[in-house]
C-alpha cells in the first residue's frame, strides 16, 4: 500500500499553508499606503525582503525556491511533481540558447527547476546535447538550428514552448495523480489560446498556428485554430464549449484578464486537495497558490510603483479559496 | 483423525487467541504509523503542536490493546495462563475460535481506517491548532465500531465459558 508515503509531506504542506496570503492579507498590501509599506507587510508576513542590492524578483525567486526546497525534502517522490516547475527548465534552456548565441553567459534562470541551470548551460556553450535529459535534447537542437540556420528566433521559441508544455504533461502523467494530469492539460490549453489568440492578430495563418500548438491539452486545437480564424463571436462560442462562459468573457476582454481567468482557474482545480491527506493533490495545490501569492505581490508592487489606485490593483489580483 | 485428537480444541482456541493479538497489533501498528509520519511533519514545521498531534497519533492504538486484552482473557479462562490446564472440547475451542474474529477482523480494518481519520485532524491542527477538540471527536468516532466488536467478542469467550460441554 502506498498512501501512507505522503502522510508526513501533506502534513508539512499544510503547516506551511498557514503562510499563504489570506484574502485580507491581500486587502492590506493593497490598501498599504506606498511600495515600503507592502514590503513591510509582506516581511511581517514572514517574506524574506530583498537586499539593498536585490530586486523585488529575487525575493519572489526566493519564495518559490523555498516551496520547492519543502517539496524535495517532504515529498516522497519529487518526480512526481516535476510537471510543476518544467516549464522553468525549458525558460532557462531558452535563455541559454539566446546567451549561447550572444557568447555571453548570463544567469537569467528562474527558480525551482529540476535541472541545475549551469549544467543546462555548459551543454548548450558545448553543444553537448547529449548531456541534456532527454525531454530537452531533441527540442533544443531543434531550436538550436532554427535560430543559428534559419534565422528564426520566434520559431525557436515556439519549438521549446511546445516542447516544455508537452514535457510538463508527459510528467504529469507520470505522477499517476489526475488533479495534476487536469493541471498540465489545462495549462497547454490555456498557452494554446493565449498563442492562437495572439498568432491570429499577427497574421498569421491556420498552418503556423497549428504547428504553434501543444497537442497534448484539454480542447479541440483544430477547433481552435477554426474558430480564432472564423472571427471573434466564433471564438467566444468555442470558448465558452471548451472552458465556461466566464472563460469567454475574460478573454473578450484581452488576453490580461484571460490570464487572469487561467490563473483562477488553476487554482480552482486543486482546490478538491484540501479532502486529500494521502496524495500528492496537497503538493501541487500549495504550489499553484503559491505561485499566484507571487503573481498578486507582483502586481501590487508594480502598481505600487507606478502609483495605482487601489480598485485598479483589485481588478488585477488573482482570488483563489485556499 | 484430525478430529479425534485430544487438545484440538485447545489449539483452536489459541489460535483464536493470536489472531485476535496479531490483527489487532498491525492494524494498530499501521494506523499510529500512519498518525506518526503526519504527526512528525506537523511537529517539523512548529514544534509547539506536539502536545495536541501526539493525543490524535495514540488514537489507533486502542485496537492493538483491545485485541491483546481478548487474547490474554481467552487464555486466562483456557488456563492456558495460570494452573489447572484442561483441554478444551473441540466444539467450544471452535466457538472460542469465532468469538475471536469481532476484534480481530474490526480492529485491524478500524485501526488502519482511524489512522487515516487521525491523519486528517492532524491536518486540521496544523491549520487550525484550536480546532484539536474537533479534530479528535473525528478520529475517536472510528473507535465505537472496535469497542463494539471488543464487547461481542468479550461477552462470547464469557458465555462460552459457562455453557454445559
């Protein structure tokens, strides 16, 4: 039997829940009256605030890295989720490809990510691709070849997004755990809409479109590529079939407020985790409402900032029901 | 000729007796296990809530004493513990043999399955530490089913006892 290896991570998990931004906490950074204010909110909040010499990314970096620092102390099998952080792999691939060509090394990593981005990057500098896992070898020759022969840096781009998309589903299916497969799915379904949405009012044709698509999500991508070309009202009426009718609105509303809506509803999702004490549906819920805390103090710093009114900022954060 | 041998029924009210002991001490076993390793992820983020998760992690424990208190009573009224050993008939070591089963079969499904309730209220204090007194009502609902099965058995290895041979 193996639902007892979980017991001692949940539980840890669910200590550390305790640290999530609660709805008020969120009231309060918004209301804060300027920038210092919110941080020192968030440092009360047990964030650990960036060094003089740092910015505010740092300290979002840090948090998450500390999630994921609890995960492969408690978890007891890190693969298990490792659909969670992929796409980061594949971010600090991309910039390794772009600081390859430049021959400048840069550290523009992002953090947690299963492999270590100093490996990632002397395999690239090398061309050792072999010493790449295998989810990334073939994507990044591929994207290798489409920047330095075809001089195509945007197709190199989309050669790596489709490969970290259908990457982070292969381990999601691999974890066996279908609140985390729905996870990956959705977040290639969402990705598929942002790029179709955005490739359409490029120009460009159903073709591109399709090729630009990971195959691997929750919708019909030809439908997609269909209705995206078909005009706006064919979209909505897809959108609304594939995802709700709240999904539609969002994203008659721009592509913002569809992240947004995409946002939400991942942490809709998992939030069926708080029933479970025996699996890993704990791990992945405390990660996604992790990432969107880091999202909200994002948005709340950088309206700050520029000085935003408080409604503005509450339009923009992401609720979710921990 | 199996039937005909003298201290069968003895051997099979000892058996009744270790299953009792066996199933009710690894469901116990399993199920404090269980507790343990959540209790032991709660106390690793905030030491301070040992005190309410070690109650809930004791909870599946009862099913192991349970069956060690039925073991002991049925070996006590066999004289197999203490003097004045008399074989058992085979019918009575048979009854003795079933009266058994209640607490081993209940103890060691119930201790498994409050481990996993005790489990969940140890997630619950570690969200909710002043919710502990919910938290253990909710693990010590699963005991009632041991106790009763604890009471059959008990009540079955005393009326066994006195019925005429």
């Amino acid at each position: 039997m193996s639902y007892d290896k979980y017991a001692y991570g949940v539980a840890r998990v669910r200590s550390n829940e305790l640290t999530l931004l609660s709805a008020s906490d969120l009231e309060q950074l918004i209301s804060a009256p300027g920038y210092k204010d919110t941080l020192r909110l968030l440092g009360d909040k047990g964030w650990q605030l960036p060094a003089e010499d740092e910015d505010v990314s740092s300290m979002l970096e840090r948090e998450m890295a500390a999630v994921w620092g609890l995960f492969k102390e408690s978890a007891p099998d890190i693969e298990e989720l490792y659909s969670l952080v992929a796409y980061n792999d594949f971010h600090n691939l991309k910039a390794a490809l772009k600081a390859a060509l430049k021959g400048e090394r840069t550290r523009l990593w992002v953090e947690p990510c299963i492999n270590d981005p100093e490996t990632l990057t002397d395999a690239v500098f090398e061309r050792k691709y072999e010493d790449l896992p295998d989810y990334m070898r073939e994507a990044a020759e591929k994207a290798y070849d489409a920047v330095v022969r075809l001089s195509d840096a945007r197709q190199a781009d989309v050669i790596l997004d489709i490969a970290a998309l259908q990457t982070a589903v292969d381990f999601a299916k691999k974890s066996d755990c279908p609140m985390i497969v729905e996870l990956a799915r959705f977040f290639a379904a969402a990705s598929n809409v942002r790029t179709a949405v955005r490739s359409a009012r490029n120009g460009k044709g159903a073709e591109y479109i399709t090729q630009a698509l990971c195959p691997s999500c929750n919708i019909d991508n030809d439908e997609l590529v269909k209705t995206v070309l078909a005009g706006e009202e064919e979209l909505s009426a897809f959108i609304t079939r594939a995802f709700s009718e709240k999904a539609a609105a969002a994203l008659n509303n721009g592509l913002v407020a569809f992240e947004k809506w995409a946002d939400e509803n991942m942490a809709a999702i998992v939030s069926g985790a708080r029933y479970s004490n025996l699996t890993p549906e704990p791990f992945a819920a405390y990660y996604i409402h992790k990432e969107l805390d880091v999202k909200n103090v994002r948005i709340i710093l950088s309206a700050k900032n520029n000085l935003l009114d408080a409604d503005t900022i509450r339009a923009r954060v992401r609720t979710y029901d921990a | 000729m199996l039937l005909s041998m003298p201290n069968l029924g003895t051997a099979l009210a000892v058996l009744g007796a270790a299953l009792a002991a066996l199933m009710g001490g690894i469901g116990s076993a399993k199920g404090v296990s269980l507790a343990g390793q959540a209790g032991a992820g709660v106390v690793a983020e905030d030491p301070g809530k040992f005190g309410k998760v070690l109650i809930l992690q004791a909870l599946p424990g009862t099913q192991g004493i349970y069956g060690f208190l039925t073991a002991a009573l049925l070996l006590a009224q066999i004289k197999i513990i203490g003097t004045g050993f008399e074989p058992v008939p085979l019918i009575q070591g048979a009854m003795y043999f079933f009266a058994c089963l209640p607490v081993g079969v209940v103890g060691w499904i119930s201790a498994i399955l409050q481990g996993k309730a005790a489990v969940a209220g140890i997630n619950l204090v570690a969200k909710r530490p002043d919710q502990s007194g919910k938290a253990i009502t909710f693990a010590a609902m699963v005991e009632t089913y041991a106790v009763l099965a604890l009471l059959i058995s008990v009540l079955s290895i005393f009326s066994i006892s006195n019925l005429e041979m």
